[in-house]
C-alpha cells in the first residue's frame, strides 16, 4: 500500500496537470481527489498565486512553474542513489 500523499505532493500533482488549461472535473480524476479537497487546494493555489482561472479553466502561472521546478529538484535530491 502506498503511504498517504503530501500537501506538497497533492500542489505538486494539480500544478503540473494544469500546464494546460483543465477543468475542474479533469483535475478530480487525474489528481484522484474530492470536489471538497480539489476545491480546497485550487483556492489555495489561486489565492497565492500559482493557479489562474480563465472561464471555468485552470491554468499554472509563472510562480507554479517555479514551484514544479523546486519541486523536481527537492525530490531528486532526497531519492536520487
């Protein structure tokens, strides 16, 4: 059984889905999230910056592409042999 996920992993997951402009209904399955948590974490993202919202679309922002990179890194870092 894989181990429950982390906030920063769950950021991480609906910020490099949403390079290219998804609904939220797209981002619930590919994220394999709830109505209630996915709009939690969109808030979020929205409010400080790394998610915008272009009609009923969502899309990464500058900083979110910043934050994928750190992201990458940190990760490869910690599990790199």
């Amino acid at each position: 059984m894989r181990p429950r996920r982390s906030i920063y992993e769950i950021i991480w997951d609906i910020l490099t889905y949403c390079r290219t402009p998804r609904r939220i209904s797209q981002i619930l399955l590919v994220c394999n999230l709830n109505t209630k948590t996915a709009k939690k974490y969109l808030e979020l993202l929205m409010r400080k910056g790394f998610l915008t919202k272009q009609g009923d679309e969502y899309v990464t922002t500058n900083k979110g592409l910043e934050y994928i990179e750190l992201f990458n890194e940190l990760y490869k870092k910690i599990f790199e042999d």
